[in-house]
C-alpha cells in the first residue's frame, strides 16, 4: 500500500468519526419524539410550467425516485406515491424549478444541516452496523416512490442531491450537471453535460450511454461504475471500487496517475488532447479504454 493511499485511508477514517460525532451531538442536543409521529402518507399529482424554466435543483429524500428527461414532456409533473404528506415541496421561481425537502424534516445545527427523512428513532437500537442502518432507512423507501418528469431540453444547470433512496436518472442534458449521491444506489442513463461533476456516497452508481464533457468524480465509500465519452477528467477514487469505460483512444489523454489500472488502447483519432487525472483511494480504480 502507498503511502498516498495509507494518507487518504486515513482521512476518511477522521472524517466518518467527525461525522459520527456531529451525528450523535446532534441527536443528543434534539427532541427526537418530534419525528417519532406517526404522518400520513398520501399520492399525489402535481405539473408545472415549463416554459421557462433553465435550472433544475432536486434535494431527494428517503423515496424511491425516478428523474426522467422526456422529449414528449411539455410540463413538469411531479408523480408520488406512497410519500409523507407536507413532507416535501416544488414550485417555479423564474427560471428556476426545485424540488425539496421542507423545514420541518431538517435539523439545523450552525451551517450543518441534518435531514431526518421521518424515520423512526425508536428503532436506533436495532442499528449495531452499516448493514443494519441501510435495512432500515431501505425499508422506509421501499414505501415509497416518485416520478419527476421534465422536458427533454439542454439546461443551463442541473443540480441533484441524491437522498437514502434508490434514484435513476435519465435523459439529462446540461451546461453543468452536479450529481451528489447518497446511501441508496445511482442510476444514469444517457447522461449529456458540458460539465459534469459528480460525488459518490456510501450507495453504488452505475451509468451509462454518457457523455460527460468536462468531469470530476469524487469517489466515496461505494462503488463506481460509468461507461461513456468524457474530456478532461479528474478522478478522485475512494473506499470503493472505481471502473470507467471511456470510449475513445488512449492516446488522446494525457495520463497522470497514482496506482491506478489503464486497460486497452481504445479506437478514435488519437488527435485530441485531454487531461486524464487520477487519485487513487483504498478501492481499486480501473480505466478502460474502448
């Protein structure tokens, strides 16, 4: 092991500590009864106008989510299904369409901010690990599901916060994608930004048919897994496993990387001039060239 990767080891392992800590003084310092109530939960269907709308943000909570990007999509419609009512909110403002989670399921400690997605804080002490954490929050999103549906256009910025639950996204078309992934598992299908970042979490992210344009991935604790068309490209890989599928010819990238796995030569010109960066983590990073 190098000791860049015994170095990055060792940071995330503070940083989850510092996250336990702030997690537990959180719950310590906060009624926790308040989110015990039992809610309703409701369907519901809701559209928007589209017409002017340049800028999408999503902040996604413990449902299941469906993001779609239809070309037969003249509003935006908002589908849920088994979701706590009053629980979230979306509206038009300018150019501007949210989706978001209201106050009530927020903790704010200073500038941190907690999202209590209404789980049942009575049920903490089955939590004796990870596995178990995710059974319960899975539990709770398996409840539920949502269906975002946009029109399919090219955006000036996209912006998804992935929650605990699982998400798929498709069809998205952006000057700047930001995807920030959660604990649920990550999606991606015919994916198209000038410039795409995006930040794994604990779940796993899987895509295809992208093409990424200018990107940057900060790997987390899960597994990666992308396949498509990219141009400069920073890769920061974590606990997890790393495996891009880039499509296009080694020779068009300048490789800087720090034990990493390159395979192949790939097909294209071999003319262009991309930068290819990469930092490897604890996981194993494999770069293929197809």
């Amino acid at each position: 092991m190098t000791k860049r990767r015994l170095f990055t080891g060792l940071t995330l392992i503070i940083l989850g500590i510092l996250v336990f800590i702030i997690g537990f003084i959180a719950m310590r310092n906060t009624d926790m009864s308040q989110y015990n109530t039992k809610r309703e939960r409701i369907d519901s269907f809701e559209e928007y106008d589209a017409g002017g709308v340049e800028n999408i943000t999503l902040d996604l909570g413990v449902s299941n989510y469906s993001i779609v990007f239809s070309g037969s999509a003249e509003k935006i419609t908002v589908d849920s299904k088994g979701v706590f009512k009053d629980l979230t909110r979306a509206e038009v403002d300018g150019n501007d369409f949210s989706y978001r989670l209201n106050d009530s399921s927020v903790i704010n400690i200073g500038k941190i901010n907690i999202h209590m997605f209404d789980l049942n804080f009575e049920r903490l002490a089955d939590i004796h690990s990870l596995s178990d954490f995710a059974d319960i929050i899975n539990d709770k999103a398996d409840e539920s599901k949502v269906t975002i549906t946009l029109p399919d256009k090219e955006y000036n910025n996209i912006k998804i916060n992935a929650g605990v639950g699982n998400v798929d996204i498709s069809g998205a078309d952006g000057d700047e994608i930001k995807l920030s992934a959660g604990v649920g598992n990550v999606t991606l299908t015919d994916i198209s930004g000038k410039t795409t970042k995006i930040s794994a979490g604990a779940g796993n992210i899987r895509g295809t048919d992208l093409d990424l344009g200018d990107f940057n991935l900060s790997a987390g604790v899960g597994n990666v897994d992308l396949s498509g068309k990219t141009n400069d490209t920073k890769i920061s890989c974590g606990v997890g496993n790393v495996t891009m599928h880039i499509q296009g010819a080694r020779s068009d990238y300048d490789i800087d990387e720090d034990d990493a796995e390159i395979h192949g030569s790939g097909s294209g010109s071999g003319d262009r001039n991309y930068d290819l960066k990469i930092s490897s983590g604890l996981g194993d990073c494999d770069i293929y060239f197809e």
